[in-house]
C-alpha cells in the first residue's frame, strides 16, 4: 500500500528476520478483513506509508528469535490481531488485547499480505493451532471468530435460554451468531441484504429482519416477547447502536463489536433507555490470547465450524481488488488469501 484508498500492488521485499524475543511466520492463510479495508480508506492513524495490510493469519514459525522457549520452527500458530507487551497493567492482570503498548500486525507494522510477517513477544502472544484445524479455517480466529467470542461469551455474558440479537451480518456478526447459537441461545439476525439474512438462517437464526423496512427494534422486540437479552452492533454505525440499545428488554447488555469511525466516532446514544431500563453497554477490542483455549476447545469438539463461514478462498494478487470490494457491502461471508 503506497496510498490511501488506491489500488494494492504486490511487489518484492527484504525478508523479515525475528526480534530476539519473536519469530517469523510462513503465512499460509490470512482473512480480507474490514478493518483492512478501514485501514485501506485512511481511517486508522496508526499506519504509515508504505504499508502492507493484513492480520488475521495462520501459519507456520519459519524463524525463531533467541530468547523464544515456547515455540519452535514447524510449529502451526496463529496470532490476536492486537498483541501483548507483558508488561503493562493490563498485560499483567491477563487483559492483552488492551495492551497500552499493543502491536497490531497490519496497522502499527507491516501484516500478513505477505509470504512473511514477523511477531514480536512470541512466548506471550502466539497461539498453538490443533491439527484438526486447517489454516484456512484458522485463518479466521484472529480477528474476526475471537472477536465474536469475547463479544458473546465475555460481554455478553450469553447463556442457554437467551435472546441475542445480532445487527450486521458480516463476518463478525454471523460468528457471534454461530457462538451464540452454540451456547443455547437463540439469535435474531438483522441485515440488510436478503442473500445474506439466508446465510445468516442456514447458520441458526431463528429470526432474521431486513432493516430496509425501518428501525428494527420494535420488530426484534415482538420476536422475543420483550427484547433481546443481548444485543451485539457488529457493524458499527450509529443508526445500528442505537437500534441494538433500543430492541433490548430491561437489564439487558449492548455489545459494540464494529468500529465507529468518523462522524459516528461520537454517536448519540438513547442515554434515557440505558438509565430507565438499567442497560449495559460494553466495548470489545479483541480477545485476550488467554482466552483463545476456550475457543479452540469449542471449535475442536464441534460446537462451532468457522470453516463455514468461509466464502471463497483468492490469490494474494487479487487481495488489493477484494479490499476494495468492501467499500460496497456485496460479499457474503469471509473471504481468506490462500498462500
């Protein structure tokens, strides 16, 4: 990326070489995000220029630094999207994915674009992948699934019995989805796009609404007989967080899963419902590398299946034009660079 907002272009450069306390990755599978594609328009002040994108990875340690002990060359990894530093006092108290000194493979250095990327920290932030999980699926788990994890299971606080409503059915959104629907609760999936809510219902919703209709609280409101337990803004606008307030039953829990960038930065927010239904409203960003064990033991017993949510596999010569694609909110599904 030689500028913001124009086309990626794939070109050669030197190989990384491992930090002392770090490794290099052989990527294998990395995922087309939208926060890549936010980082693309201009919208993340961390990047600079050039710049290669990507975070949500999957591969295998190519390179090891001297001081590394828990990792070795050949072993199968993954990463958080935002990495630890293991000395701040939110790495200490085991909170790393709000690390004050956090590393962003894709945005504060170069990402996983690439046939190499290098990770600091290693012993502190990589995680071991289970064989049964390919890179592809894999793929997924740093970004977009862990996110969804922490959303529903941490924020959220999702139990059997539940009514969770999901407003964005992208990526992040219909992984809360399948999480949710693992753990017994039953999901109202809110879209725009028809080929998309019937994604959304072949993954388990018991309800979708199209929100071209209008604001679809009221609705979500009459499918669960009172409101959604929990609600997730897993595409982040201020139309979508202030709707997600709005279909909540009393004592309910607003999770903002997408990014509020620009104008909605400083969205208004229905302050008298949070006050008179006594709501919750919780921020995600990401997942602590502590609790990816719970996912994987999730996902390896067969609760859930990122693999479904994959909707095609490309070449990293045509990552600049899925990045691009974005911008319109036409691809169902995740979309994952095969290297």
């Amino acid at each position: 990326m030689r500028a913001f907002a124009e086309p990626l272009r794939v070109e050669d450069v030197a190989d990384p070489e491992p930090a002392p306390d770090g490794v290099v990755v052989s990527v294998r599978a990395t995922g087309v995000c939208r926060s890549d594609w936010h980082g693309w328009m201009g919208h993340d002040p961390a990047i600079e220029l050039p710049h290669v994108p990507g975070h949500e990875l999957a591969g295998e340690v190519v390179a090891v630094g001297a001081e590394v002990r828990g990792f070795a060359v050949g072993d199968r990894v993954t990463v958080p999207f935002c990495c630890g530093c293991g000395t701040c006092e939110p790495c200490r108290h085991g909170q790393t994915q709000i690390c004050d000194r956090d590393f962003q493979p894709g945005f504060t250095a170069w990402g996983s674009f690439a046939e190499l990327v290098a990770l600091p920290r290693a012993d502190l932030n990589l995680v071991r992948l289970p064989e049964e999980l390919d890179f592809v699926a894999a793929a997924s788990l740093g970004c977009r699934f862990m996110t969804a994890f922490a959303a529903v299971t941490e924020h959220g606080r999702v139990g059997a019995g539940d009514w969770v409503a999901v407003h964005g059915c992208g990526g992040v959104g219909l992984s809360a989805l399948m999480i949710a629907t693992a753990l017994g609760a039953a999901v109202v999936a809110v879209d725009v796009d028809e080929a998309t809510l019937e994604l959304a219902r072949s993954l388990g919703a018991a309800h979708t609404v199209d929100a071209r209709a209008g604001d679809p609280a009221e609705a979500i409101a009459e499918l669960t007989g009172g409101g959604a337990h929990v609600s997730l803004d897993a595409l982040g606008s201020a139309a979508t967080c202030a709707s997600s307030i709005r279909c909540l039953r009393k004592r309910g829990r607003h999770v903002q899963v997408g990014l509020m960038l620009e104008d909605d930065r400083t969205a208004p927010v229905p302050m008298d419902r949070v006050i008179s239904y006594e709501l919750e409203l919780r921020g995600v960003h990401g997942m602590a590398v502590g609790r990816y064990d719970a996912l994987l033991r999730l996902i390896t017993a067969g609760g859930v299946d990122p693999a479904r949510l994959i909707g095609r596999t490309i070449a990293l010569d045509d990552a600049g034009a899925e990045l691009a694609a974005m911008g319109d909110f036409t691809q169902r599904g995740v979309s994952v660079i095969v290297l």
